[in-house]
C-alpha cells in the first residue's frame, strides 16, 4: 500500500504494510539496498523465512551468472538467450520465463535540433534494423 501521506520531497516513502522495512539505501553502492524484516509484520514470521534481504547490484550479466553458479546470490533477474539456455540445465538453478508487456522507446525531440526534420526522423527509422533487434532479444 503506498501512503502518499508519507512521501517526501523525491517521492519515496518508508510507509506501507508489508513484511520489509529499508534498512539501508547506497545509491550507486554494489549492494544498493538492503530490507530487514518488520518485526511487527500483521502477517507474522515463521522460523524459515529471510530476516534480510539485500538487493545487489551487477550490471554485468555474465559476472551475475557466475555469482549465482556459485552460490553466492540466490536471484538473478535477467540472462542472456544463451546463458538462459545453460541455467536450464544447471542442477540446482531453477529458471522461469515470461512474455514481457514492456515496450521500449526511444524519444526525439522533434521541436529543436536535428530530429526537428522529419527527413532525419525517417532516416532514423529505416536505419534500425528491426529483425535484427528481434533476433537478439528473442
């Protein structure tokens, strides 16, 4: 639930329901953000369940690939087609994958500089090899 009561001045708030408070936030730091457990949780807390979560990270998919092989992170969000393909079969490395409803878009400015013409906005456009794109990402 997010209480915009409780956000301040860049938008981001502490205040909810859930089983997790921030613990600490680095900004840029390879372990950016760490959750510990909220003890008054409504849900409760079983014995099993993690006490503290740290979100880390690494933008390099293969170095993330090698952490999880070893042990040493248990989430890795996303791999390459072919590293995708090894983890299925990893003993010991369960993968899911789901058809995305992300888009990604790429803005001009078409009120100044040179994508101002449409010419060079066409231009643009048939230089972006679109199945190519497709190819890679799969």
């Amino acid at each position: 639930i997010y209480d915009v009561d409780a956000v301040d001045a860049d938008g981001e708030s502490t205040a909810g329901t859930g089983p997790y408070t921030i613990d600490s936030w680095q900004k840029g730091k390879e372990t950016e953000l760490t959750l510990k457990a909220f003890e008054g949780y409504w849900g409760g807390w079983k014995p099993e369940q993690y006490k503290k979560v740290a979100f880390r990270v690494t933008p390099e998919i293969t170095t993330a690939w090698q952490l999880l092989q070893r042990g040493e992170v248990d989430y890795v969000q996303r791999l390459n087609p072919q590293l995708f393909q090894q983890a299925q079969s990893t003993d010991g490395v369960q993968t899911t994958e789901s058809p995305s409803f992300q888009n990604l878009l790429v803005l001009f400015n078409t009120a100044d500089g040179p994508t101002r013409d449409p010419k060079v906005r066409q231009a643009l456009q048939l230089a972006i090899d679109y199945d190519g794109l497709v190819a890679a990402l799969e």
